[in-house]
C-alpha cells in the first residue's frame, strides 16, 4: 500500500473578473499562495501539474518563469474541466508511485465575457463538400442537435426525468436557488446573490429548462495545491500537520462505452465508477460525508450526481433533493460554495476551487459558511469528453 | 430532377430516407460515422444496418441561445429508435414543452438546407411527431 498524501496548503483567488491579470497573474496568486499556505517555497517542490485550456501553451513553464524556475518535471494536461483534478492527480500519483514528496498542483482559467461554449464549424464553401468522419456537408450544431453546453446538459437532467419521473422546470430552478443562496456566504465567490425561483424561472432562457442563472458562471480564477507525502508531513511542525488534510481518496476515470454514449455524452457510469472507486480507497461511504461539492455545471446536471455519488437511492435523487437534506442546513450539504452556477466556472481552476472548498470546512476556517464539526468531504468534477475526478478529504486527526 | 446530397454520410435518401448505423459484427455496438475499431469490444469489422425511422423521445432541450447563425429557438433531443439512440432536432412541432414531450413517439423527416451554387440539395433530418 502507497503512502498517505496530505494537502499542506491550498488556495483559491477570488472568482470574478480580473482585467488586468493575465493566467499566469492568476496562476502565480494561486501557486504562491498554496506554497505560503503549506510554509514550503518553489524549491521545495519537486513535481509539478499545471493546467490551463484556453490560455499559451506550455503555461506550466510560463508560470514557472515568474514564481521559480527550479527544473522540476512540469505536466502540462488537459482534460477540459476536469484539467485541475488531473493536475492534481499527476501530483498525488507521483508521491504515491515515490518519486516525489512534495508536489504542486495549479489549475487557472480566464473565461470573463467568452460567453457561450460551443462546438464544431465547418469551413465555408459554395458546394455541399463532405468532411469530416460522417461526411457531413454543413457544421452540424443546431442541425442534428446541439453541441453547448447548457444544452448538452439539459438534456442529461431531462433523460433521468424521463428515466425515473418527477422532474419539472421548477425543480431544476429549485436546485439553482438553493446554489444562489449559498453563494451569498462566499466572499470569493463570482455573484452572491440570492434569488427567488420566479426570477430564475424567468431569467433568460438559455437552453431549456436552463435559464442563464442555472448556468455556470464564466469567470475568471485559479487555484493550487500544495501535497506532500506522509513521510514528508511527520518531518513538518505540528502546526502544519494539525491544518493539514488527508487525500482520503484520488480518482480519475473516463467514460466507459456504453449504448449511446457517443450520441449524448453519458457523464453517469464515469461518475459512478469514480465515487466507487473512492469509496472503497477511502474506506468510508456517502453516509460518512459532512459537506459534498460536486460539478453543477448547470442545475440540470446537480441532479443527476446526487445518485451517481450514491448520495441517494438509484431513482431518487428529486425526493432527496426535495427533502431539503443538501441545503446548508441540512443533513449532506452540497456546494455550499455557491457552485459553479454562482461562485463561478474557469473551468481548469474548478477542479482544484471544489477540494479547497472543502479543505477550508475541514481545518474549520471557511468562516461564517462553516459547516460546523465537518470532517470528511467529497470534491466532484466532471469534464465533457468525458473525465471524472472524486477527491475525498478527511480532516487530520487532532 | 435536381441532385441531392445528405447533410451526413448515415443518411441515406434513396427510397425512403432512413439512417444507417456501423454495427460491429462481434458485439453489435452501433455507431454512426467512420470507425477506427469498436469501443466496447475492440471488433475492427462492422456492418452497415438501417435504423427503425420510428422511436421515443428520451431527452430533449429547446435551444433558445446557441453559436452565430445558427437559428433559434430548435429542439434538439435524444431519440430511441429501437434500442439505436439517434442525436437530432425535433422538428415540424412548435419549439415549446407543451409540442415537446418526453417519452413522445417520433418519425424521421427530412428538411432541406437550400441548393448550392451548382444547384445541388443538400437534405438534413430531424424528427417530427407521430400523430
């Protein structure tokens, strides 16, 4: 059995827009402040995960050029918004295999004003020429369905409303009310405001039933991790091993085939085998969990995790939701950030802002949205394509 | 009679217009488009196979914003034809959830993208409610 691997500093910059930051400003805020978080420095770090989407290539090396160039392996990934998760994964797995006690993970996107995320074009011609695997003649989003995302998306939600029954425009919006409430706890959060079910029912339609306060936020941010082995934790001062978090379990799948799932993306079994897979790493179950954040991309989709984390009985996861149980208040809160949906989505910082979040909740330090006497949680992310990371988190013992 | 050509190579119009799947002939996976080799089971040799025109709705989104020129608002959905899950717009309905239901029987119909400069058809699909 591989050694524990601990997060011994971790940091989130505020979500929002950031004009004058560049990805690596961003990126830099983020290392820094995990590294003075973790009492370490660059030198100290000895593999490195970086991840960026849309920003220069080689962004690992870029950053390292303004914070610490100390020859260290870089591991620039992709893995759309997944990209933070893996980042983090290229670092944990390298303490596990031994070749690294001290790792660094930083994820950072600049997504203010992109807009809408689409999909394929086709370059234009005045004759019908085919291209392309299916030999199509003309870009094919918005002529065999739809490659946004909120659409994608929706009908993810719609699919298990069919499948199991009970789901209703209201519902989904209902999901978004309880994740707009949350955010108004979350100084770092893109919006914090609240917002009453009509006015997100009657917000502008997006992609039906995702209306745009349903959506993920576009933002800019980063945020990073700082791990170390066990072995490494017990040479640290007790202060740093009391804030100290365990990485309980570290999962990355992606998606199996399955009948359909190149026509609609299928992001339930990846899912599924991640929190699985975690469990068993962890030794704990869903019941154990004190906070969840998992990846709402749009309200549509909180739904279908609900079950695919084993939160709920297979089919239930709109009487679990309504039972109130994952408001704040409740028995498993979920994204109690705010998620996506209000504290925002730069998409390879996420995977990274979902474990701070709850690493924040297990030292005890995320301040009035503290849910009190936390001490497991789990951190969910998904990237269309499709890749599933599931961190569960266990505060130190005292 | 002018000349057409299918928006997709899975679409075929002679006769009456229907969907042609690659089956792999080792576990039967249906896909549509060019293949490498079978996800599910690794099979490197596939059949082509008509997909039923008919199914069920089993996921659906009104698009109301989507990317420049595309026009909106447009169903797009999931249609179950027998087992074979189909990627398409809904069509020849009003794009609104009182026309648009879950679970709602449909049929393949063909819509045309207009000619182009040498005077060919382009013909897309969609599927449109059975009544």
């Amino acid at each position: 059995m591989a050694e524990n691997v601990w997060i011994l500093g971790i940091h989130m910059t505020k979500f929002g827009k950031h004009p004058t930051l560049d990805v690596v400003d961003l990126g830099a805020e983020a290392a820094r402040g995990a590294l003075k978080d973790a009492g370490l420095r660059m030198r100290d770090v000895q593999v490195f995960g970086a991840g960026n989407l849309r920003g220069p290539g080689g962004f690992g090396q870029l950053l390292q050029k303004q914070i610490g160039q100390t020859g260290i392996p870089v591991f620039n990934v992709a893995n759309a918004c997944a990209t933070g998760a893996t980042a983090l994964r290229v670092a944990v797995m390298a303490i596990k295999a031994g070749e690294a006690d001290v790792g660094l993970a930083v994820g950072v996107e600049k997504l203010s004003g992109v807009g809408l995320l689409t999909g394929n074009e086709q370059a234009k011609s005045d004759t019908w020429t085919p291209a392309g695997r299916v030999g199509a003649v003309a870009a094919l989003d918005g002529r065999v369905g739809t490659d946004t995302m909120p659409g994608v998306f929706a009908q993810i939600g719609m699919e298990y409303g069919h499948r199991y029954g009970g789901t209703s425009f209201e519902l989904f919006a209902r999901i978004a009310e309880k994740n707009h409430a949350h955010s108004t706890l979350n100084p770092l959060a893109t919006y914090q405001k609240r917002f009453t079910v009509e006015q997100i029912m009657n917000d502008v339609m997006i992609a039906y039933p995702n209306t745009r306060s349903m959506c993920s936020a576009n933002c800019d941010g980063a945020a990073a991790a700082v791990v170390v082995s066990e072995r490494k934790l017990r040479t640290l001062s007790l202060e740093q091993q009391r804030r100290a978090v365990k990485i309980s379990a570290s999962v990355l799948t992606s998606d199996p085939w399955s009948e359909g799932c190149q026509v609609l993306p299928d992001i339930n079994t990846l899912t599924r085998a991640a929190a699985d897979q975690a469990y068993e790493q962890a030794g704990i179950g869903p019941d154990d969990l004190d906070l969840v954040e998992l990846h709402d991309c749009f309200a549509t989709a909180e739904l279908v995790h609900y079950d695919n984390l084993r939160l709920c009985e297979p089919g239930g996861a709109v009487d679990f939701f309504n039972s109130g149980v994952t408001w704040r208040d409740g028995k498993k809160p979920v994204n109690v950030s705010g998620g996506l949906e209000s504290k925002g989505h730069p998409i390879s910082a996420t995977g990274i802002a979902n474990i701070w979040e709850v690493a924040t909740h297990l030292r005890g330090e995320a301040g009035d949205r503290q849910i009190d006497g936390a001490r497991v949680g789990l951190a969910h992310v998904i990237g269309l394509g499709s890749a599933c990371g599931v961190h569960i988190l266990e505060k130190a013992a005292a | 009679m002018s000349e057409k050509v299918p928006l997709v190579d899975y679409l075929v119009l002679d006769g009456a217009p229907h969907l042609v799947a690659q089956e792999c002939v080792e576990c039967g996976a249906r896909y549509f488009g060019r293949r490498n080799a079978c996800a599910s089971c690794e099979g490197s040799e596939f059949r082509p196979v008509d997909v039923p025109v008919e199914g069920e709705l089993r996921a659906f989104t009104i698009v109301s914003h989507a990317a420049a020129g595309i026009p909106v608002p447009f169903v797009a959905g999931l249609v179950d034809c027998g087992g074979t899950s189909v990627r398409a717009n809904i069509v020849n309905t009003p794009p609104d959830p009182e026309h648009v239901r879950l679970g709602m029987k449909v049929r393949l119909a063909t819509t045309s993208l207009g000619e182009d400069s040498k005077g060919v058809e382009a013909v897309g699909f969609g599927f449109e409610p059975v009544s």
